[in-house]
C-alpha cells in the first residue's frame, strides 16, 4: 500500500511505533502523501488498548514487525533508515542510543536523514527523564491554570493540548521544517518536539493578552476563559448546550436583537462586575428553548453561534457533511485529512492494517531478497502480521 498522491509524495518515513503524539505526527504526514512505514514490535502491537482496526492514528501507513533488540532486527532497521528521509521515535532520551540508532550512527550512512524525536519534556532539562502525560506537561506550560469555571478546579481539556496540539503537530512541522531544509544543505538534523514545549507555544497569543492586562489568568474572570457572557457556554432547555461567542459589538448587537434583549436593561458588556448578572439573564433566556430550536433559530446569523455536538453527531451537521470534514474509512467514521489544498490532491484515506501485514513487501521494496527474507523470518527478527 503506497499512496502517491498529495503534497509531501516522495518523502519516505520510518515511524516506530509509540502512543499518542508521535502516532498523531506520522498520521498528519502519512495524510499528506507521505510515505510512513510504520514498525512496531514483533511479539505484538504498541500496547494502547486499541485493536488495530480502531487505531485511527496509524492510518495510511504500510507496517512492518522488527525486533529492535535481536542483532539482525538492528542491521535490518540500519539498512532501512539508509534509505529514508525521516525517522520518528517517541521513546525517553537515550533509549534509541542504547538501542545501537544514535544519531551520529544513522548519519554515516545517510547524513540527510532527519530524526524526530517526541518526549514530553524534552530531550534534556531536570524532568527530561521523569514520566508524565499530557496533563501534566499542560499544567507545567501554565496552559491548564486558567481552563474551567470560576471557583472550581481546573479542567482536563481531554488530551489534545500537550498529546496533539503541542505534540504531535508540533512534532509534523518540525519534519517538514527539516527535511526542507536537508534539501538545500545536505544534512539532516535532530527534531526535539517536546509536548511541554509546544503547549507553551499554544498560549502565545493569551501571553501577549497578560502582558498587556487584557488576561486574568483566574478562571472564569476574563472574555476566553469563561468569564464574558458573550463568550460561554449555555444550557438548553433539554439539558443540551449552545455556544454564544459575539465579542466584536456588531455580533453582540445582533445577540441582543435576536434574543429581544433591551440594550439599556443587558448593561455594559464591557464592566466585569456586571457580567453575573448578564450572564443570569442570558442562562434563563437559553433555558427556555431546546438545543435544536436554537440552533434553527440562531445558526445562520451572526453573532457567532454553534450547538454544542457529541462527537458522534459532528458528522451529520450539514456544515460538516457538506465539507467533508469527517470520512468513513473502512466503515468508521473519523476526520478527514486537513489542511485543504487547492492543486495537490490528498488520496482518500486507507484504514489501519495489522502490525506486520506488509513487512515481506516492504522488506522487498528496500532491496532485501526473498533468502534474506526467509533468514530473517527464521531468525526471529522479523515477523509478519500471524506472529505470535
């Protein structure tokens, strides 16, 4: 399985497989066009929890089983990754050294190759050898302390701020931004994707907000985290949610007309200490209505209005539907490849094979012959997809 289509076609990619962030990477850059090859262990899977059918995130990817630690298992990879652009682990600094693929190694036979490297905290610094997860690399990025509602507890936006956002993103323009570059300079490079580091960068804009006194980092006490109530959430009369998100004045006016709201009696939007208040008065106003009434009500206007959707309903709004922001791939339904170009055309989307199902053929396509093959089925360094 080769898909040529796409902006980054002609790029080759050894993905060893890992959790979460580095997946995600090698999804976006597998979406693109580019040639991922995923490797995984030979006694099984990357141990997530996820049957290989549902792991969405290693879609689009050819994979093969190596047993990194057997002697042939580490000359086989070392042969590959001669013959590739980029390379993706997401193991703690220095394991990929103690297993034989430092990187000053893999640049003697291939000084162009770029090697991602997703961590969480980074490959060096005082925690860069601790465990932890997204929500803990969140909460060190100052990401997390102003996310919930005011006198409460922070709250846990999922994983997609440090696995996703800050991570795998980060780790997939990193790639790209190098192997660009060894392009033009004939080198490779090291890529240190740390989630700590990308959820930081994630709050640039709200930095520029506090340091200029428009941010309170409290939660609850200021326009995007809570506080505003032309910025919120609220809650329908059938206990669904719609979002309300009108702070340039024109869209607010439009608010307050749609909702027959009288200027003088909603206030100063823009005096804090009238925003319970305002805010009291727009909850008892949404409670009157379902969810779908509103939303037929208030959707195709412009005071910046969405209903809050389960992730099993986003792909039957019209919008999304229309759009094709979300794809069935063998039969499950996920989002679609983004960004959208206007000349490259991305190939439709392959579903997640079985760890090994292509090790034989891939092994064939960099240039191993069918005895070697045979000798390193029988050796135990690699397996295919009916391996125990």
């Amino acid at each position: 399985m080769t898909r040529a289509n796409g902006p980054l076609a002609g790029l080759r990619i050894i993905e060893l497989a890992g959790l979460g962030p580095a997946p995600f990477g090698a999804m976006l850059l597998a979406d693109m066009g580019a040639e991922v090859i995923r490797v995984d262990r030979t006694g099984g899977g990357s141990g997530i929890g996820v049957k290989p059918e549902f792991d969405v995130l290693s879609r689009n990817r050819r994979q093969v089983r190596l047993d990194l630690k057997h002697p042939e298992g580490t000359k086989t990879l070392l042969r590959i990754l001669a013959q590739a652009d980029g390379l993706i682990e997401g193991f703690r600094p220095g394991v990929l050294e103690r297993l034989g693929f430092a990187p000053e190694i893999l640049w003697q036979t291939n000084p162009k190759l770029v090697i991602g490297r997703m961590t969480g905290w980074g490959q060096d610094g005082p925690l860069a050898q601790r465990s932890g997860h997204d929500i803990n690399y969140v909460a060190l990025s100052g990401a997390l302390y102003s996310i919930g509602e005011k006198g409460r507890a922070p709250v846990v936006p999922l994983n997609l701020i440090g696995d996703f956002g800050g991570g795998g993103l980060l780790l997939a323009f990193g790639m790209v931004c190098a192997m660009m570059e060894a392009r033009s300079s004939g080198l490779g490079q090291v890529v240190d994707a740390a989630m700590i580091d990308g959820a930081a960068l994630l709050t640039a804009g709200i930095h520029g907000m506090l340091g200029q006194g428009m941010f309170r980092e409290n939660r609850g006490e200021t326009i995007l985290n809570g506080g505003a109530p032309f910025y919120a959430v609220y809650e329908c009369a059938d206990g669904e949610h719609v979002t309300i998100g009108s702070l340039e004045p024109q869209f607010f006016d439009e608010l307050l007309a749609r909702l027959e709201i009288d200027p003088a009696q909603f206030g100063n939007r823009n005096d804090p200490r009238q925003w319970p208040a305002q805010r009291t008065m727009l909850e008892a106003i949404f409670r009157t209505r379902a969810r779908e009434e509103w939303t037929a009500m208030l959707q195709d206007t412009d005071i910046c209005f969405a209903p809050v959707l389960r992730m099993t309903e986003a792909p039957a709004h019209p919008h999304n539907r229309e759009r094709g922001v979300f794809v069935d791939v063998g039969g499950m339904m996920q989002p679609a490849p983004a960004p959208r170009f206007s000349r490259s055309v991305v190939g439709e989307c392959v579903p997640p094979a079985m760890p090994g199902a292509h090790t034989d053929a891939v092994m064939t396509d960099f240039g191993f012959s069918d005895d070697e093959i045979a000798a390193l089925h029988a050796a135990g360094a690699i397996a295919s997809a009916t391996a125990a």
